[in-house]
C-alpha cells in the first residue's frame, strides 16, 4: 500500500511537522510531494527518501502540477493520495487530481483546522462562496475525511453536507523526544520567578496579545513572573511594540523559532495557549504537557479534548486578559501552597498523543479503505 502525501509547502509548520515525525518513524510506504514550494521539513524529508520525496517548482502552474503528480502516482504505482493542506488552491488540485486518476486510486482529505466562517476570505464574499463551492465538491470526491480532532470533524459537519461521506478522527501525536527525554525536576516557585512560556505562531488568531496584557496585570499585582515567548509571524512586531508600551520588556522575551523547543519547555513551569479561533488540536500544548508544564487553554476547538479543566491543566471561559491573568494567579498560588496539578496527571494525558498511535490508527483506516 503506497501512499502520496500531497502539502503545498514543506516549512516549519505544525501540518508539516507532523508529517516529518509519521515520515521519520518508517513505518508505512509513504510518499511525499510538496507541490508549491520546498522548506526545512521538505529538506528534512528528501534526505531521508530520496527516491520517495518530490518537491516541484515553486512557479509550476496547475496544469503542470496535475501533471507531475499524475506521473508520479504512475511511476510508483500509488495507491492513496491524501491531499493535507486545506487551500483554495488545494481543493481546486484535488477535484482534478480526482477526474484524471484511475478508479483503483483512493482520495482522502485530513482536516487540519477547523472551519470557521469569520477566518474563510472574511473580506471577499467571491471568494469566500467559490471557496465553499470547492470544499463540498472536494468532500464528495473524498473516500475518506479524516479530521485530527472532534471539534475538526463537528466544524465541518454544521457547514458541509459530509453526513455520508466516511470520515473518523485521529489525533496528532508529537515526537517520541518529547516522551523520551529525561526532563529537569522543578523546584517549588515560592522562593523563585515562575516562568511562564508560550510556544506557536505569532498571529491575530493565536492570542499573545491578550496573554501579554495579562502579564501586565500580574506585573501590576507583584507577581514574580517571567514571559518567553517561542516563536515567530506577522503579529511579532506589533506584539513587541505592545510589550514595549505596556512597560514589560524586562519580563518579556521573544525568541523567535526555536528547533530545541524542550529546552526552553524545561526552563518552563506554566505554558499558555490563548488560541481566538478554534484550534484544530493544539500540537504544541501536548508537547509542553509531555514536558510536565502545567498548561493553561482558552475553551476554544480541539483544545479541551487535551486539557482537562483542573485535573491535567486549566481552561480559560470567556477569553480574554482579565479571566487568563485570574488562571495564572490561581496556578501559581496553588503552586505555591503546595496543591497544584499533579504534574503525573500532565504527562499521563500527554502519553495519549503518541507518533506511533498516529499511525496506527492512519494505517487501519488506509488499510479499511483498500479492501
């Protein structure tokens, strides 16, 4: 069973990292082609598989992508193509990568995001309605969805008529290093800064800015705390200047991308995903829990299917800077009076998103679909 994974681009992003980590454990006949454009992880891939990794010209048209992906599942004899970004673009490729393949080949989408009207060409009403016209057609082609939460496969199920189409969830897994790695015991905050991380992009949706005005308040109420905050985007200049005129720079870092991530996850004792929108799954909560950081979400999408609210973490209702400061005291004061989350409860949580249950359950559902 051979199987063509089709990504726009191959940078450092959490879709293609997850594919790097199913790609670097070997355990299925994988085959990748980054149709836009090449990146880190595309790199990463071609020099493990060669033979196995196409990555076209960023200047290809469609026509000549259709094309190329056509010969590629001839040459190797494809059985599956799964298309995992989720672009205008990409649903346009897989409607014709669907009319010019044989009946023998399967199709399936893996949903990534959640979708949400507000976030879908908000400013271009067109668009926005070829967009939807392109998704329903691309869903009724599909063999298989396969949604990376239950929030992924309920957002999509209140706007597209996919009741009929075959679909199931499964769940990220992160890296087996973040398991693995022996992590540094944390002595108790009383007598030291708490130090507090945030780790993903710097964009409107993600919500650093309200983490950061939350910071302030805890700043105001002499709370000894320090902010770092792992990553990059558009928002970061704006979020600097933010942090600037808030008077906090002296307990705010940015660190931009960082491939050593358990690093600082180990200096960490508390990581805050204030994501806006519904996020699909949240990779990188899973991994700070993997590390033992006590997480703090917003009760947005795929994010409370990871935390559960006081057990293995805490749940922010009604975001916004006054409710994640509130979390961020009680954290900490618990913390401090010796009663906090178990930090076993962390990591048994984080056990549940392993790699290898990833594929295993990718593995089944391709081998039910081939029968």
């Amino acid at each position: 069973m051979k199987i063509l994974n089709l990504l726009a681009e191959g940078g450092i992003g959490g879709i293609e990292t997850l594919c790097n980590s199913i790609d670097n454990r070997n355990n299925m006949n994988n085959y990748w082609c980054f149709f836009n454009q090449g990146g880190e992880i595309a790199d990463e891939i071609k020099s493990r598989n060669p033979d196995k990794t196409y990555i076209l010209n960023e200047k290809t048209t469609m026509r000549k992508i259709i094309k190329e992906i056509n010969n590629i599942c001839e040459t190797n004899k494809i059985d599956i193509i799964a298309m995992h970004h989720n672009g205008l673009q990409c649903n346009i490729l897989f409607h014709y990568l669907v009319k010019s393949n044989k009946e023998n080949v399967k199709f399936v989408r893996l949903l990534h995001a959640c979708h949400e009207d507000k976030y879908f060409f908000p400013n271009n009403k067109i668009k926005s309605m070829y967009g939807l016209y392109c998704y329903n057609r691309a869903f009724k082609e599909a063999d298989l969805l396969i949604s990376v939460s239950k929030a992924v496969q309920k957002s999509f199920e209140e706007k597209f008529d996919i009741q009929k189409i075959r679909k199931t969830v499964i769940y990220n897994g992160i890296n087996d290093k973040f398991l693995k790695t022996e992590i540094r015991k944390r002595e108790n905050i009383k007598n030291r800064k708490c130090k507090i991380i945030y780790v993903g992009r710097l964009i409107k949706v993600k919500g650093v800015d309200i983490l950061i005005n939350a910071i302030k308040e805890l700043k105001d109420e002499n709370y000894n705390i320090q902010l770092t905050i792992v990553g990059d985007g558009e928002e970061r200049e704006n979020l600097e200047r933010l942090v600037k005129e808030l008077e906090i720079g002296e307990i705010v870092q940015f660190v931009g991308k960082q491939r050593n991530v358990i690093d600082w996850l180990d200096k960490s004792d508390i990581s805050v995903y204030p994501s806006v929108w519904k996020e699909a799954f949240g990779i990188s909560v899973a991994e700070a829990m993997a590390r033992e950081c006590i997480p703090i979400v917003s009760d947005r999408g795929g994010l409370t299917e990871i935390v559960d609210d006081k057990l293995n973490g805490y749940v922010v209702k009604n975001l916004n800077s006054d409710n994640v400061a509130n979390t961020i005291k009680e954290c900490i004061d618990k913390e401090i009076e010796g009663n906090g989350i178990d930090r076993k409860e962390i990591r048994k949580k984080a056990e549940e998103f392993t790699i290898d249950r990833t594929i295993e359950r990718l593995k089944e559902e391709y081998e039910k679909l081939m029968k």
